[in-house]
C-alpha cells in the first residue's frame, strides 16, 4: 500500500513539475517574443512567478519522497546507533512539524486573500494562486511519512541516501 502511494505520488508529482516547468517555459518564451515585438504583455511576470513558485513547493515535495533534500548524512552516520535513531526521530518531528505550521498559516493567508484577484489578470482569484502554500506543505508531509520507513531502515544499516558512498564505519575497520 505505501510503496504503491509512493509510486503514485512520485509519478503525480513528476508530471505536474513537467506540465508547471512547459508552461514557465512558454511563458517566458511569449513574453520575450512579445516584448521584441513591441507588445509586451502584461501578465507574464505575475503568472511567471506564481508558476516558479509552484514549481518550488511541488519539486519540495518530490525531493521529500525521494529523499534528496540537503542533509548531514555524514555527521548523522557518525553518531551511534541508538542516537543516530533518536536524531532521525528529531529531525522528522521538526521538518512535519514545520510544514503542519506551514500549511495551517497558508490556510489562514487563503482566507485573509479571499476576495483578492491578481492586478494582471483581474479574473485569476489571488486564492487560487496561494492556494499552493497549504497544498505544497501538506504534500510535503505525505512525502515525507511515505518515505520514512525506508529512510529509517537506510540510516538504522548504516547507508547514506545522499551519498551512496558514505557508510558507517564499524569498529575495526
């Protein structure tokens, strides 16, 4: 059951940075095409950003699923076993706990925005472009708790995710 969430999460969220990344990408290929023509357009920037921003939040939480996010491998892996354990524990409760914080104020901006549109494109609700704040973070939690279980089986044999060629170093070697 988890392994296959992951499958389905890592696929969802490859194919949405692909469409999002398109679409960056064509973007700001018109607008440079437009602006050369002497026509800029108006909106570009602000769609441009909201897309960047969205790119960020959901790559975020592909690298979470993966487990490709910056990391101390290395110090984690020096640390005995039962501490190595206690401060993969540790740092688990503070990333969720970070992203639960990120997602409950990203619903409370949603509703302080309600009403709000875009200045480029007035029929875009600011709502709709934010909502990716809640969205992401809560994402970003599903990654992560999908994905523990292996990473805990990984540092508990001594294995860097980041660098396959850090390896505990037991006693006598």
């Amino acid at each position: 059951m988890r392994l296959k969430l992951a499958r389905w999460l890592d696929q969802t969220l490859q194919w949405t940075l692909i469409v999002l990344m398109v679409s960056l990408t064509v973007v700001v290929v018109l607008a440079v095409i437009f602006r050369k023509l002497g026509a800029s357009l108006s909106w570009y920037d602000e769609v441009a950003a909201i897309l960047l921003a969205w790119v960020t939040y959901y790559g975020a939480a592909l690298a979470a699923l993966r487990r490709r996010h910056i990391g101390f491998d290395g110090v984690l892996l020096a640390l005995p076993l039962p501490q190595r354990m206690y401060a993969v524990v540790f740092a688990e409760i503070c990333v969720i706990g970070f992203f639960a914080l990120l997602a409950w104020t990203g619903m409370i901006v949603l509703q302080v925005l309600e009403g709000e549109t875009l200045v480029s494109l007035t029929w875009v609700p600011i709502q709709l472009t934010q909502s990716v704040i809640p969205i992401g973070a809560a994402v970003f939690i599903i990654a992560e708790l999908t994905s523990l279980p292996e990473y805990w089986r990984q540092v508990r044999a001594g294995h860097s995710l980041e660098h396959p060629e850090i390896v505990e170093e037991k006693p006598g070697q």
